[in-house]
C-alpha cells in the first residue's frame, strides 16, 4: 500500500493524500481503494514519460516520487 496525492486540493489549500494499493506489472501501472477491487486508474508503462523522486523534506514524507503520463486524468 502508498499514499497518493489527489489531483484536486481539500478545502483551505490543504494537500489531499490517500492510501491506494498499486500494482506494477509488465504492461501498466494501477492503482485501487482496496487490495483485490477493482483499479480507478490503470496506466500503460509505454505512457509513463518519467517517475521523479521529489524532496522528502517538501511533503514531510519519505520515499516520494512522481510520475509524469501523457495522459491527463480527469480522477
């Protein structure tokens, strides 16, 4: 399980983080609410343009990466 920041902000500007179950496999990356549910996303790695670490420090979390899609999400 990661935390993954939503797209939009909470109220007041507060960043909105939440606990996804992901799963990496040969042809995409997904992610869902629960382990064994259905994905809300489901990325093809030929989509995947690059996967950034980000500063720790920045967000007050550890191991924190980005990843950069041709694909815009409307989630």
């Amino acid at each position: 399980m990661m935390t993954k920041r939503a797209q939009g902000r909470k109220r007041f500007g507060r960043r909105n983080f939440k606990q996804r179950y992901f799963r990496l496999t040969t042809q995409s990356l997904s992610y869902a609410k629960a382990k064994g549910k259905r994905p809300i996303c489901d990325i093809p790695l030929a989509d995947i343009l690059a996967v950034e670490r980000l500063n720790e420090r920045s967000f007050k979390m550890q191991n924190i990466f980005q990843v950069s899609t041709t694909m815009p999400f409307d989630k």
